[in-house]
C-alpha cells in the first residue's frame, strides 16, 4: 500500500459518508410550491423527474424540399404490430414548428437515434433556425436519403427508422399533441442484435437525456426473464 | 509495461476491429418483413428501437383497499405548469388492468424511480397477480403513505411524485390510452439538484430500459447550453 492509496481511501470514505449524510434530506414540493418556483429551475426540476430520456432526431422535408432535424427527448413506444411509435409536440400556431408542418405535408418523417459520438450536434438542432435553414448543415450532420424515402434520415446515426403519419392525438390538459407514425423501414447493425431480437443499446453508444440538456451513456446491467406469477425469485433479504 | 498489459491491449485491438467489421452490416427490415417475423423476436426488436426507456413504478390503491404496484417503461412528460405526465396502457377491457381501475375509482397515482439497488423487484411487478394480491409484497418492495394520499409510494424509491389524474387520451391506431396526471407532491433528496433545478440521474442510481427487460445503469456524460442559432459550437471537423 503507497501513500497515495490512502489518501484516496479516505476521500472516498469522507466522500461516501457525506453523501449518505446529504441523502437523507428530502425536498418535498407541492404543487404550489413548484408553481412558485423561478421558471427555469421548475422547467429543469419537472422535466427530470420522468427519469431517462431517449435521445432521437426527427428528420423530416417540406414540400419546397428544405429538409429539416430537431431533437426529441418523448418518443414513446405504443404497438408492435408492426410498430407504432409517437411523441409530444408544443402547440402548434404560436410559434413555427417545422417538423409538424412538414410531416402534415408529406405525411412522412424519420426517427434516428442519437449516439455519444454526436451528442453535442443533435443538442443544437433545438436552436430556433429560420426555415429555409436545414440543421444538418448548421449542426455538422449529413442527411441521407434511401429507398425513395421522401425524409431525411441522419447519416451519422446507426439505427434508423421511416415512418408513415398515422393519426395526431389532441392533449387538452397541456394544450400539447402527440404526432403517431407507423414504421416502414427500420435499419440498425447486425450485431448489435442478439438472437432473441434484443438489440443492445450500449453496443450502439446510444444515450439518454434527462431534463434539456444533460446527456447519459448507457451501461448494460441485466436482463430479467419474462416475469411469472409462478416463478419469482426470493426476494427476502 | 508488463505482460498482462500486452495481452490485454490485443485483445481490446482485435475486438474493437471485429466490432467495426461488424458494424458495416447494416440489418433493413421492411414493415411488411418485421410482420412475417416470429413474435417474440418482433416484439424484442419493436419495443428497443425507440432507444432507452425511463424505469418507473406506479402505485395505486382500489377503493376496496388493495395496494398495487406496476413497472411502466412509457412515462412522458407532458408539461411543466406544475407538471403534467402521461403513460400508456394497453386496452382496457380485455383482460384486467389493475392500475387503470384503481385510478379511475381514487383518482390518484404515484410515480416512483426504480433505482439499480432493486431493479429486479421492480422487473417482478410485472407478472400476472391476482387483483388481491399486493405486488409489493410478492416483489419485496414496501408501500409508503405520506401527507394523507390515498395512493402508495414505493418507500425504497428516493425521487417519487403523487399525482392526480386529469385525463384519458385514447389512442386508435393502437388501441391503447394515455392516463394523465398532474403533479401534486414532488420528493427527491436535495443533494441530487444542482442550483439551477438540475436532477443528476447517476446520483440517484437511476436506470433506464430496453425492450421488455433489460436493464440499463446511467453515467452522466455531458450538459450542453442552451442552444442559440446565434451561439453554435464550431461542427466543421
């Protein structure tokens, strides 16, 4: 054991035991108390505490051919048959909003995922551009175009997918919509996939966002088997 | 430099060199391929590509007294005036689903982190009981009742939320629903929030989801500014 092994040991157990000190506090917010808050704090605070994030780029083409990428932490997974996947948008008519545009245009878009390599450009495609800019090209990413698909795909991303407009819900509580594509391509590496039809996101270097704009990389923990009534583990301990 | 290093660093080469031979092959399945696939391996696939998931438990409690608790990988923030969060259920009606009845006879709900130290509690609330039988029990988790709420929280959880539901959104392309909720307690422990509002998921050990069941560790890699068209990074590399 040299001097320095020591010294790290005891930072770690100062360290350790501050933090099992500091944990013990809890922050209790009410609803009124949230409200009070400074803006940007409670927009920080509330759009954490959902938990991790996924991390996509919504590729879409207006009708005049100005192809357009923002980056969407809400996609959210809704039927397999053969998949059916949707996210949230603000309201649209205050403000511009091309990817909602585009996609009533055209009827199609593209959801890419966004990995450790890229993370900093996607972050900058919610940057509020003029129209007739196309964030790839303000943000380092190149779009690709396949099969006749009319959007853009990113390039740069390993697993991509086309998907056809289906239906867009209306949320009244939080004057928010929520756009509904159904896939028609779906792309990713061969061996990132194992035989089960898992594919594994740490493989990719796909990441995670929490609130705006704090990014994770993923590490692989477990897989549970298909949890039975009839088969649970014993979890007295 | 010894041997063990040697070795270590050949074997690190040849992997990375197989991993980037095998990345060139890039899997395309069309819709009408992932429906010929075999079922399983179609859901595994479907339920992965729109990347990493948040892992959280939601209690509710039927006006009889049961206490139930279920995983949802599908919790979306909706909005942050005081904060809105919604989650999809398969249909109702078919078979039972515990949680949207409860909810619909308490109108109340929590949301609750699953944290790496009981993943697989968590994973485990996920199998068919009976309507009266407690998932916390059978899973080893413990029910937590705070401030009079009707509904119970997952004591083990350190950042968990009580909600009242304010709305049902059906989805038709997929037969499902979104139940929506707005925030009325928020807890979490202090530590994990920097000044501006900023929840460090790694902190809380925090995981995420892939697919139906495997399980995902965060490390925090990078927060970015918000994004200016006017203060953009310099991507030309």
């Amino acid at each position: 054991m040299n001097v320095s092994n020591v010294v790290d040991n005891e930072a770690f157990q100062t360290t350790k035991s501050q933090n099992a000190k500091r944990i013990q506090h809890t922050m209790h917010l009410t609803k009124e108390a949230i409200l009070k808050l400074d803006r940007i704090k409670r927009i920080n605070i509330i759009n954490s505490v959902s938990g991790i994030k996924p991390a996509n780029l919504i590729g879409t083409k207006s009708k005049s051919g100005n192809n357009n990428l923002a980056i969407f932490s809400s996609v959210v997974h809704l039927g397999s048959t053969p998949g059916y996947f949707g996210f949230i948008m603000r309201p649209t008519g205050e403000v511009r909003r091309d990817t909602y545009d585009n996609i009533m245009e055209t009827g199609v878009f593209t959801i890419n995922h966004i990995h450790a390599s890229f993370a900093e450009q996607g972050h900058y495609t919610s940057a509020k551009f003029d129209a007739d800019v196309s964030e790839f090209e303000t943000c380092g990413l190149s779009p690709e175009f396949k099969l006749d698909f009319e959007a853009p795909f990113v390039k740069e991303s390993t697993l991509k997918m086309a998907l056809k407009h289906v239906e867009t819900v209306p949320i009244k509580a939080t004057n928010t919509i929520m756009v509904i594509g159904e896939i028609q391509h779906l792309f990713f590496p061969d061996s990132s996939m194992n035989e089960d039809g898992m594919i594994d996101l740490e493989a990719l270097d796909d990441i995670g966002i929490s609130g705006l704009n704090t990014y994770y990389q993923l590490k692989k923990m477990a897989s549970y088997p298909f949890a039975r009534a009839t088969e649970l583990p014993n979890f007295d301990s």
